[in-house]
C-alpha cells in the first residue's frame, strides 16, 4: 500500500481517487478500508494500488485496471456499493474520482 | 496543493507521479518543489494539481492537462529538465510516471 504498484505496459485503466476525510472516523473508515483492500486487489483485472494521505487528511488512491469492464464490475460489487454509501454517509467531506486509460509510462530507479 | 483539483468536464489528461524520496534532502527538495510548481502552474494548458505524501516518503502528485501536447511542453521546459536531472541524481529512491487519457469524473460532496 506504501509503495508503488508493479503494472504492466499500458495500455491500462485507472481510477484516481482524491478525498478528505472526515475527523474522527479513523477506526471506523481503516476496517472497512482493509476490507475493501482485501475484495478489491482479488477482483478480476486488477493491477495495482498506490495510496498516500498527507496528516491532513488528504488523500490520493490510485488504482491499475485491465479494462473498463474490470472497473465497473468492483465499482458495482454489492458489498463495495454498501461501503461506497457508508462514504459518502460517514467518512469523506468530499471525493472526486476519475477514470483514466494509461497510454504510456517510464519509471526510474537510482543506483545507489 | 493540499485540496482537489478543480477540472473541467472530461476529457482531459493526466500525469500521476509516484515516488519515493531519498531521506536527508527535505529543504533542496522543498525548494526546487516550490519552483517547479512556481512554474508548471503557469504552463498553457494546465488544468490542476494534487499531492499527498506520507510520513514515510511515499508520495503520489497527479497534475491535470489540456492536452498531451501541453504536457509534453512541461515534460520539455528547460528549467524543469535540469530539476528532472536534480531529481534522479538526488531526491528519489525510485519514481513512475504515468500518462492517461481522463474520461469520466463523479464527484461528492458531504452536505454537512
């Protein structure tokens, strides 16, 4: 989760997920994050997850998919919709997410 | 820096940098940071810019484009090439870079 996500050569999908969070839902909002961990990385077509969140608060999850199909089908998982309103009821002062089509990538890595 | 981006209605383009920063090299990394986004903000085309890292160093940095062709302006800015130099000689452990093509966006915002 701290690190980044091994993907293979694009073309691929991806969700960029940018949220606040709301104070005091810590414990809540980590078991139902480990959960949707745990569905998620097993679904179909999933490649990769990379999340950072600053002390703020603020927060950027990127997910790696093999296709649009693979997104919409953890977007419309039951227990993930379930979640999805647990949300946008109780943990986030707001969220945007994007989907987007990777055309290309270089990583680098230093010598020493 | 800490906040959403604002972005138009898609398509648009993304650019998400995932990295691992080098310990020790906070102040040079803050102020070529600060430059850098001195200067990428004013670029024709750029739409927006999130950020979050981690305690541990682990950061994810998504900026918002027009089109490829304003990204690959940024990509080939004099100013910015030697910092992307400064960047692999000293501030990261590793890095990906990685293009895409946003198609779709929702967003949500807490009513309390």
């Amino acid at each position: 989760m701290s690190e980044g996500a091994t993907t293979p050569k694009p073309p691929y999908y991806c969700v960029i997920f940018t949220s606040r969070r709301k104070p005091g839902i810590e414990d809540d909002y980590g078991a139902a994050s480990a959960r949707m961990m745990e569905l998620g990385t097993k679904m179909p077509g999933f490649l990769g997850i990379e999340s950072a969140r600053s002390a703020e608060g603020f927060g950027i999850t990127v997910s790696y998919w093999e296709s649009e199909e693979a997104i919409k089908n953890w977007r419309t998982h039951a227990e993930h919709l379930i979640v999805q309103k647990k949300g946008r009821d109780h943990f986030y002062e707001w969220y945007e997410s994007r989907v987007g089509r990777i055309e290309r990538a270089v990583s680098f890595k230093s010598a020493k």
